[in-house]
C-alpha cells in the first residue's frame, strides 16, 4: 500500500501529483453527496413546516430550493476539489472568478423562480384565484423582470472575469431613460399596482366608493382596476388615477354609523315630546343587531318639532342596515300611533287681512278717475 502511496506522489500530471489529483477528486465526490443530501434535507424540513403554517413565504422558499441545478453542484463540488490543490496565483484568481461564476447563475436561477412564483401568486390573489394562465400584462412583467436580473448578472460576471462594462452601462443608462420616458403612464400604473399590492388599500371582493363609482372591485392588473358597479356595469380605471383620489374601503367597516331624522306636528304635547327620545331608544337597545347612541328634540323646523337620532349597525352589511331601519320605522310607527302623536308634514298656513278679502269681492272698490269723469 504504501509503495502504491509512493509512486502516486512520484507520478505527476500537468506538474500535479497524482496523489493530490485523488484527493482532489474524493472531495469533490464527498462535497458533491453532502451538498445534495443537505439541501435534500433543508427542503423537506421547510416543506414539513410550510404545511403547518398558513403564510405563503415559506412556501416560496421550499419551491425556489427545489430548483438548485445539480449541474452548478457538481461545478461547486470541482471548485471546493480544486481549491485543495497547491495551484499558483494565476489559477487560484480563476478559480475564484469560476466561485462567482458559478453563485451568480445559480442566484440568478432562484430568483428567477422566485419572480415568476411571486407573479402568479399576485395574479392569483387579485383575480379571483384563478389557476389559468398568466395575463398578459403579468407575462411582461415576469419578462421585464427577469431581463432585468439577467442583465444584472451578465454585467457582473463579466465585470469580475476582467472586461470593462464601463460603455456597456453607459449605453442601458441612455437607453433606460429614453425607454422611461416613452412609456412613464405604463411606469407609474405599474407602480402603483405594487402600490395597491404591498399597501393593499383594496383587495379583490372588496366594496369601494371613489370619484370613479361605487361597485365591487373584481381585478387589480398592472394598469387598471375593474370595478362592477351596483347598476351592473363595469368600471375601468387607471392605477394612478384611483390612487390619486380619496378611496372608501366599505369592506373594512366593523360598524355603520347611522343617523336620520323625523318630525312631528306642532300639537304634540310637551309631555309627550319629552317621551320620544326614550320612546326611540327603547325600540333601539330592543334590537340586537343595533347599539344605541343618542337621540334628542333637535330644533323648531318650519313645520315640525324634528329630532335626531344616532345609533350603530353592529354588522356593516347595507342590506342589515336597511331591515333594522325597516323595523325601527315601523316600530315609531305603531307607538306613536298608540300615544296620539302624529308625524308632520310640511304645511304653510296663510293669513289673509279683511281688507284684503273685502277687495277681493269687491267691496269698496274704488272707482277709476276715468270712470268717475265718464
């Protein structure tokens, strides 16, 4: 064994012992089996606890690991071979420049997986959960996106391998603006769809009020938001134009703060005009779905002793909101009713002197002077 030993060590190739090419070779084998097994491991472990957890972070991890190039692998297992060998400077700079090589295509290949996992899962949230294919506006994004990175990673390869990228940034510098400035509405609609992702002033199903109308909103895509409007027809509108403008989110409502007003007639009396706030609260704290808040005689109105009344929806449904008024007019209703107060109603009443009547039945009329020289 040992003289076996001994004429490997004697034995060179390229100026390299054969015994120091073995040992290369062993552990790039060994570092090839433990980089695959461990990622192996990692993966299924952060699989197991993806499935435990309801955020979709993890899963994009698990997903992205599972996509390592076992090709890029096997080259890091050469690398960490190699680095065994006693190579000269000029060699040992290349290999370092073959370990950035080797961790850009590799990042480059995760996060190209990445943009086009976090791509779908937007389309998918904001379009009703469909699992069709991508839209159009989301397949250029995952396009522009993934030029970009690749774009990135060339420059940077290029730059470490020793070649002067100088005029190469320069020319997608005056390239990038003179792109920016043709296209800058697309731009700022596509900002302000990351916007409305990150932020999320509105999602999908939400109920929103703006300038633009009132309606569900059904797709948040790149550049425009649809929204169904109560009367059925669908509303388009830019991303920027509705970010611009002050936006009602009726999804988010715990509560509905409601307020309305009636008025009864002068007649009623001062008792029982002293009664009807009482009267209100009772049939309010009687509903469960309601949650009193005040009610008072408000003012004198023209034709009216008119009161005001607030009390909250505990759910922000409008279609509760309207039963609960329902029944709380129809109680007023029935309890006025049984105590003799009577709504009012506009009325005017006109005061006519006598003298005015007697002109106009032509009593005292006087006489044209006209008529009297005639």
């Amino acid at each position: 064994m040992q003289t076996f030993i001994d004429w490997l060590n004697a034995s060179h190739l390229v100026g390299i012992s054969l015994f120091n090419l073995m040992m290369a070779l062993l552990v790039a084998i060994g570092s090839y089996a433990l980089m695959v097994l461990g990622l192996r491991v990692v993966t299924g472990r952060l699989r197991k606890i993806s499935e435990r957890t309801s955020t979709g972070m993890d899963d994009v991890v698990v997903n992205v690991l599972a996509r390592t190039n076992r090709w890029l692998l096997l080259l890091a297992a050469i690398l960490i071979g190699v680095g065994v060998l006693d190579l000269g400077p000029h060699w040992s700079g290349r290999v370092g420049q073959a370990w950035f090589v080797a961790v850009a295509l590799q990042l480059g290949l995760w996060l190209t997986h990445a943009i086009s996992v976090g791509v779908r899962g937007y389309e998918l949230r904001h379009h009703h959960g469909a699992a069709g294919n991508l839209s159009a506006s989301a397949t250029l994004l995952t396009w522009f996106l993934r030029t970009m990175l690749w774009a990135v990673i060339l420059l940077a390869v290029l730059s470490n391998v020793g070649v002067n990228i100088t005029a190469f940034i320069a020319s997608l510098g005056v390239g990038g603006i003179a792109v920016a400035l043709a296209v800058q509405n697309i731009l700022g609609d596509l900002f302000a769809s990351l916007s409305i992702a990150v932020d999320k002033p509105f999602e999908v199903g939400d109920f929103i009020s703006s300038s633009a109308g009132v309606g569900t909103v059904e797709y948040v895509g790149l550049k425009t938001t649809r929204i169904r409007a109560l009367t059925g027809e669908q509303i388009v509108v830019s991303n920027t134009d509705l970010l611009k403008q002050a936006v009602k989110n009726f999804r988010r409502m715990q509560e509905r703060r409601i307020v309305f007003g009636f008025g009864v007639t002068y007649g009623t009396a001062p008792e029982l005009a002293e009664q009807i706030p009482q009267i209100v609260r009772d049939l309010v704290e009687a509903d469960e779905t309601l949650r009193f808040d005040r009610a008072h005689f408000l003012k004198f109105g023209e034709s009216s002793l008119d009161y005001e009344v607030v009390y909250f929806v505990l759910d922000p449904s409008y279609n509760l909101y309207m039963d609960a008024q329902q029944r709380l007019n129809l109680g007023l209703m029935r309890a006025f009713a049984a105590r003799g107060i009577e709504f009012a109603f506009p009325t005017r009443t006109l005061y006519v002197s006598p003298m005015e009547v007697e002109k106009q039945e032509g009593k005292d009329a006087p006489v044209p002077p006209r008529a009297l020289r005639a």
